[in-house]
C-alpha cells in the first residue's frame, strides 16, 4: 500500500502534485527530497500555489528513507543528477513514477534502478506555470498510467488504489507507449514554437507562421514515431490541438517560462531526439531543424 511519496523536483508540476497529496492524503505524507545544499537554499523560500501560501516537508537527501511512491518531476537536463539524489529513496518496494516531458526518462531510470517497479506516466491537460516560486494553473490535467505490454502491472494496480484513495485525476491506459509518443508529438510542437516564437498558447493557435510550424513539426513527429514502429493516427494531432484549446490562452508551457527565466532549455529532448531518430531512418524534418536552431540562439543569448 501506498502511503509515503517522494518528490524530485520543485518545478511546476512537482509542486502541483505535492500540494494536491498534501491537501488529500495529509502533509505528513509527502515530502521533497533535495541535496543539503538546495535544501540550505529553500529554508527561507516562501512558495505559493494560485496566490496561497504553501508549506513543504523538505528532506536532504543524505537522510531520506525508502518512500512507497517515487515521483520524478524534473527537467530533462537535470535527470542524472536526480538519480542520485533519490538513491535513499528507492527501496525493492519503491513505485517509481516519471511525470517528465519525452519519451526516454523511464529507460534512463530504469538502468539505474530497473524496470519492474516503474510505473509508466504521462501528464496531460495542466496549464500549471511556475515563475519563480510562484506556481499558477487553472486545470489540473490528469495522470495517464500504463505499463508496457508483458510487464508486471502490480505497482500499476499500488497506483490505481493510491489515486483511488487520494482522489488523484487519471486515466488507464492500455498502449502508454503510444500515449508517450503523442504527448511528446505535442510538446514537440507547442513547447518548441512557443518558445522560438515568443508567444503563448493563443498565439501558436492562432493561424499564420508559429501555428503552421507547429503543426509542421508534429507531423514529423509522426513520420519518427511510425518509423520507430509507433503509429500516431492523424486525428490525434488535432485531438492534441483541442486540449490546448482548453487551457489559458495566455498561459505559456515550460521551454516558454525556462526561456523567459534564462534557463537551459529541454530543446535537446525535444527537436535533439526528433533530429537523431530522423537521421537514422533518413526522414527530413525541417520544422524541428528550425526550432532546434532558434531555440539554441534564444539561449545563446541570454
């Protein structure tokens, strides 16, 4: 049984997450787990979630224990060093879950601490944007949880009671592979175009050049992913277009708020996997070249 969470990572959805269990399973039920230097760092941070005032048990990770629930909610850049970070957080009965962008975390956590208690995530549908250490978001989206086909799914069905017992929005999915890619397909094209464009949700939506590169971009993703034996149907990519259309018009995804924060980008996850997968299969994808390129400059510059 579920009872005690970890979380990696006090970005945007890390905090989503850790103030929706603290208000449903209670505050002593969760906790961050950072190094004794960010944890030095966070001792006079006051954190607000809509304009509230939010308060965290925040844990070294010299002196973490074995939680039931790992949550990773992390940038791509900073993965490596959450591994280690969570290291005393693992124990052989430990749930980890990935609530990160793309489509590789899960493997890299897996080399490290295997597969079989990894429970597959994608987070879909939150407009949540944390600016400093304020978070604001007007749709909490929902978990979608699976595991690869032939694998055990008992932490899956750990999870399913847990989200059942705390309320927690989700969905089963029966192909999270697929599920995976076309979220990524998404992120692909709105993360990157609002950032090379400096626009937000609204902005991309609208007709004219950022929508037609978004769109671009996603059908690349598309041609990759069948390539790589996943079949993303066409309808999904306006499927995908129409959560969008659900959020904030002027909220803004996370490459957006990293750039306007002056912060290392994920565009190496994003265009830098859809570029070396299209390389291998000799697939031109010109709109993620584009993105890739821009996206670089912006950081360029800082």
């Amino acid at each position: 049984m579920i009872e005690k969470t970890a979380i990696i990572g006090m970005g945007a959805l890390g905090l989503l997450y850790g103030s929706y269990i603290a208000d449903h399973a209670g505050n002593d039920t969760v906790s961050f787990i950072v190094s004794d230097a960010r944890k030095q760092r966070y001792r006079d941070k006051i954190f607000t979630e809509n304009g509230k005032v939010v308060d965290f048990a925040v844990e070294s990770e010299e002196l973490a224990t074995p939680a039931d629930l790992v949550i990773v909610a992390v940038k791509y850049n900073d993965l490596k060093s959450a591994l280690d970070t969570m290291r005393n957080c693992v124990g052989s009965h430990t749930v980890i879950m990935s609530v990160m962008n793309g489509i590789s975390s899960e493997k890299i956590i897996a080399g490290r601490y295997g597969k079989s208690n990894i429970v597959y995530t994608v987070a879909q549908g939150m407009d949540a944007v944390k600016i400093g250490d304020d978070l604001t978001f007007s749709q909490m989206g929902k978990l979608h949880i699976g595991m690869p086909a032939g694998s055990d799914d008992a932490p899956l069905r750990e999870v399913i009671s847990y989200f059942d017992r705390i309320g927690m929005p989700y969905v089963v999915e029966k192909d999270i592979v697929l599920r995976m890619w076309s979220k990524f397909m998404l992120n692909v094209g709105i993360n990157q175009t609002c950032m090379a464009f400096e626009t937000d949700y609204a902005g991309c939506l609208a007709p004219g050049e950022a929508h037609d590169v978004m769109i671009d971009a996603m059908q690349e993703v598309r041609a990759v992913a069948a390539a790589e034996g996943v079949n993303i149907a066409e309808e999904e990519v306006e499927k995908y277009l129409d959560i969008v259309r659900t959020l904030r018009p002027d909220s803004i995804p996370s490459m957006r708020q990293d750039s306007l924060q002056k912060k290392k980008t994920e565009v190496d996850m994003f265009a830098g996997t859809v570029m070396e997968l299209a390389e291998k299969h000799n697939i031109a994808v010109p709109a993620n070249e584009f993105l890739f390129c821009r996206a670089k400059q912006i950081e360029a510059a800082y």
